[in-house]
C-alpha cells in the first residue's frame, strides 16, 4: 500500500522533473556561452503554453501538433531578443546585463497580461488525455507525453552540441570564447544560436506542459526559479549536470509536497538552492 | 571625483533647498489622495535609497529585498499587537531582526557572483514568503489588522495623512544621510572596489564577503524600516502585500530608473515610478492591464541599453556636454 504511493510519487516526480531539466537546460545553455542569466526564461515558457493555447483556440490545433511551431516561433523570439537588447550589453558592465534581461521578463510578463489578460487558461481537452495505469501506480497520459518529449528534446540538444559541427562550434564557444574566435568560429552567430536555442528548449516545455498545467502570464516565475535551482545543483553551465539536476529536484520536490505538506514544495526544492552552496557550490558536474 | 573633500556648497545649498521644498509642499495641499501620493514617492525613494547601498554602491543586485521590508512590517506590528510596544521600538527591532536575517542569508549567497546572486536573492524571498503564508503564529495569509483605539505619535497611528508625510520625509532624510556618510567614508570606496574591480580588492586584502555582509546589512536595516512605516500607515499586513516579489521589484526599479550607485538617483526615480504608476492607473484604469508593467520595463530596458547610469546619469551627460562644462563626456 504505501509502496504503491511511494512509487506513484517518485513516478510524478521523475516526470515534472524531467520537464525542470528541459527548462533548466536552455537557461545553462545561454549562460555557458556568454556568462549572462536570462531572467526572461521563464517568460519563453509563458509565450510557449500561449503558444499551445491560441493555436488550440483559434486553430483548433491540438497542443502535440502545434510544437513544432512553438520551437520555430520560439527560437525566433530567442534570435530577436539577442539582436534587439542582448547584443548591446555583452560589453556592458554586469548590473546593465542583469537589468537588460529583468527588464526583458517584466516586458513580456507585462505584454500577455496586456493582450491576453491576466486571467488563469486551460486547454479543455487535447489528442492525449485519460491515465495509463502501470500495476498499481497511475499516470496522467498528458504528464508522461511531456516527460517524454522532454527527455527526447534533451537528448536531440545533447545530440546537436556532441555530434554535429554546428553545436560543436557552440560548445567551442562555452569552453573557451576567445579560443573558438581564434578557430574561426563567429561568436556573435553562437551567441544569437544559443539564445535562439535556449528560447526553443524553454517554450517547447512551455508547449508540452500546457496541456495540464494552468496558463497565464506569471506562469514563468515559478519555473525560472526552479530551473535556477537545478543550473546550480547541475553545476553552471553543463548540459548534462542540468539534466540529472532536473529530475532530481523533480524528485525532491514531490516527495518533499508529499512527507512536509505540498504548500511547502517550492521551499523545500528553494532551500536546496542554499544547501548546495553551502556545500558543493560546484554542483555535480560543475567545472569550477 | 573625489568625495572626501569639504562640502561643496553648491550641494550643500540644493539640498537645503530641496528639504525645505519637502517640508513646506503639504501646506499648498489639502486633498489628501494627493498627499497619499506624495507620501508614496517619499516611501518609494527611501526604500530605493536604502537598496542602492547594496545594489548601487557594493555592486550586488537584490531581486529580493521584499523579505526585508515584510520583516520589517511584521515584527513591529507583532510586537505593538502581543507586546503592546511602541512601533518605534518595533521599527529598530525590526530593522535588527533584518540585519540578522542579511548576514545569514548572505553568508550562502554571496558564493554567488553577479547574476548569480540577483536569483538566489529572489528565491530566498520566495521561501520566506511561503514560510510566513502557512505560519499560523503570523495568521497565515488572513494578515495582521492593527487596532485603531490608540493614536497619536507613540502609537505611530494618526488619523489625518499629514504626520505621515513627515514621518516618512524624516526616514528618508536619514537614510539619505547614512547612504551619504558611506559614500565618503573608507567604507564606500571599498563597496566601489568590490562592485567595478573585485580581483583588485581582494588582493589588496579588502574581504569581500565582510563587506558584502555589510553593505546587505545596512541595506536591509533600513528597508525593515521602510516595512514597519508601511505597516503603520496602512494599519493592515498580510504575505501578499509586504513579501512578494512585485515589492522586491519595484524597490530595484526605483533604484535602477533613477541611477544606481548615486547619492539621489532613486529619490529621482521613486518621483518617475510612482508618476508613471498613479497616471497609468487613471489613464488605462486597473493596474491588471499590465500598462505600468510595459512602461517600466521598456525604460529599464533602455537605461540597461544606453544609460546604466540610469535617468541621473542621462542628466550628468547633459550636464557635460551644455557650454562651459569639462569635455570628459566619454567616460562610459
């Protein structure tokens, strides 16, 4: 009986956490290659489940159809945003970088409550819906799909830096700028790469939790913090420390909701945040 | 620019000016949601005023000092609610319990550089946000009411607004003046070592955490203050007014608008903030329609972008290139 319970939490969290990972790793990303934290991350993840949501509303596309989109139209905005502000303050000092992203997360947090008003969305129902049942344990189909896509996005962004020219050339970047320009590689192409990127991963999470996840224009906030949480335990800027990170703060986060009370799951996966500086500020797979 | 010399007395004679200014403009106003505005432009730059030392001056962004303020409010209403103390004897307590809280939550955060900071700094407010809303010894998210039977200036609670405005005009004159001792003490140049060359600092053997603890510390004093005004003015607290993160916004805001690392900067940017915040409200009604919102962020934005010097910086630059002025216009 209480195993059953048990494995049905560990089960929910893996698969939140796994969706942590997908978020946290676009933020590790950018950060990897030019040393700025985009506080407007968890804003891309908004303007994903709104994605999702107008394309369900208006189109009557169903939100597993429209990801695709979600990336391109994501990954656009990612482009934007670097051309627009965040090229402009790659020589500025750090208080101007912190200020431009800030700035950039009240904007867009500001604009969906212009447009779409501030109001809590659903999506009523899409093409996965209903519970799988595993033996005793119980899932929500639309939870599993996202975890899944979250593993298959990560893994495809693990793919692109390892094994294709392109990413190696964006890794190049995040180990060594100067060394990577003096090899030939276009920085500021990286850079614009890497939040186009980092955008794409944090509205394709956006996308795949919408199904099941209240929509609006604060959304983000929660998310970024979390996704802070796991760049941490993850080490900054390692891709596949974020990832472990993810699903084990995912996995903290749920048991924590289910032994404390779930009013204190935030904190609990927050006050991680503190002992992981205290005692490994490296993280696990941190270089430095 | 060397700060240690004498005054000079042409900063002198403005600041004299501008403090009776301060004093005498109640008289020519006797609306009092008019005074309520002006008593939120003083709270908004003594609050902003308080942040710089820690995010202007020492360099380390607080995207969380709502904990500060909401510790503020809460141990000076706690302490006039079970204690029956005074709320000035609840305010310097309130303002202590802060500094305990800056130097423990600084003790793991300053690990963090920069940007870094700024976060954990957001995600220590959450948690104490969280802590307070399901603390039934705080009453939750109901909140705390104070009793209206006692007024007067020991009970810090007044019927008319005008006490307030000039309860809120004297912390702020004092918070000015501690922003400004720091500026020309030892104390501030090593906050300004610590902020523009770090490396330089700690091998000159500044300790860099001790004086991060100290700039938060002083900084979080005096937000705690800024909270139990708060408290007193609007007799009613509750988690979602005085801890959550729109408060820790928009302290930075004023700060980051006006100019951070100046001595008046946020004072200029509480009078732009809240201007832009009273006249968004009545132009496009509610403040749901996230109007205020674009409007900061796009000047935020842009002071990140062309004046991180912020709106105090602009007028410094015009200041430069008018005739008659010094030709060090590129100093940025």
């Amino acid at each position: 009986m209480t195993a059953d319970i048990l494995l049905q939490v560990l089960v929910s969290g893996l698969l939140i956490g796994l969706i942590y990972a997908l978020v946290a790793v676009g933020l590790t990303l950018i950060y990897g290659v030019m040393d700025i934290v985009n506080f407007a991350h968890g804003e891309f993840l908004m303007l994903g489940m709104y994605a999702s949501f107008w394309a369900f509303t208006l189109f009557h596309v169903d939100p597993v159809i429209a990801l695709p989109i979600t990336a391109v139209l994501l990954f656009g905005v990612g482009i934007v945003v670097y051309q627009t502000v965040i090229r402009r303050v790659l020589k500025a000092p750090m208080l101007s970088q912190i200020f431009a992203t800030f700035g950039l997360m009240i904007l867009l947090r500001g604009l969906a409550q212009f447009f779409w008003k501030p109001d809590h969305r659903l999506i009523p129902d899409s093409l996965v819906s209903g519970n799988i049942a595993l033996g005793p344990v119980q899932f929500g189909l639309p939870q599993v799909i996202a975890a899944l896509g979250a593993v298959g996005v990560t893994g495809a962004l693990w793919f692109f830096l390892h094994r294709t020219r392109l990413g190696t050339a964006l890794e190049a970047t995040a180990i060594d700028r100067e060394a990577a320009t003096l090899m030939g590689i276009d920085g500021q192409k990286m850079f614009a790469l890497a939040w186009g990127i980092g955008a794409a991963c944090a509205g394709l999470a956006g996308g795949l939790i919408a199904t099941f996840f209240p929509i609006f224009p604060e959304v983000g906030s929660n998310f970024i913090l979390i996704a802070f949480v796991v760049v941490v335990l993850g080490g900054f800027g390692s891709v596949t420390g974020a990832f472990l990170a993810g699903i084990i703060v995912g996995l903290i986060e749920v048991l924590g909701g289910f032994l404390i009370g779930p009013e204190y799951k935030t904190a609990i996966v927050l006050s991680l945040l503190l002992i992981v500086l205290l005692v490994r500020p490296k993280g696990l797979m941190g270089k430095a | 620019m060397s700060n240690r010399t004498v005054l000079d007395p042409r900063k002198a004679l403005g600041a004299v000016a501008l403090l009776a200014f301060a004093l005498l403009l109640p008289l020519g106003i006797t609306d009092p949601a008019r005074l309520n505005f002006f008593i939120l432009i003083l709270m908004g730059a003594q609050l902003g005023v308080a942040w710089n030392i820690v995010g202007g001056y020492a360099g380390q962004v607080s995207l969380g000092h709502a904990v500060f303020y909401g510790i503020g409010a809460y141990c000076s209403t706690m302490l006039a609610l079970s204690l029956g103390l005074s709320p000035w004897i609840g305010m310097l307590a309130g303002g202590l319990l802060a500094v305990v809280f800056a130097l423990v939550m600084g003790w793991p955060c300053f690990r963090l550089k920069g940007h870094y900071f700024a976060m954990a700094t957001i995600a220590v407010a959450e948690i104490v946000q969280i802590l307070v809303t399901n603390s039934e010894f705080l009453e939750g998210a109901v909140g705390l009411s104070l009793p209206l039977d006692r007024s007067g200036l020991a009970a810090m609670v007044f019927l008319s607004k005008l006490p307030y405005y000039y309860i809120i005009l004297g912390l702020l004159v004092v918070t000015v003046l501690v922003a400004w001792a720091i500026e020309r003490s030892h104390i501030g140049y090593y906050f300004r070592a610590i902020k523009d060359e770090p490396e330089a600092a700690r091998a000159l053997g500044v300790s860099l955490t001790r004086y991060k603890l100290i700039a938060l510390s002083v900084s979080a004093f005096l937000t705690a203050v800024g909270g139990s005004f708060y408290a007193q003015k609007e007799m009613f607290i509750d988690p979602g007014s005085v801890f959550v993160g729109a408060i820790s916004i928009k302290i930075a805001l004023v700060a980051i608008l006006g100019g951070v690392g100046t001595l008046m900067g946020p004072v200029l940017g509480a009078v732009i903030l809240i201007t832009i915040e009273e006249y968004s409200r009545t132009l496009f009604g509610s403040t749901g329609s996230g109007t205020d919102m674009i409007i900061y962020a796009m000047m935020i934005i842009l002071v990140a972008v062309f004046s991180p010097a912020g709106v105090m910086g602009l007028l410094q630059d015009l200041r430069r290139h008018l005739p008659g002025a010094g030709k060090t216009s590129e100093t940025r």
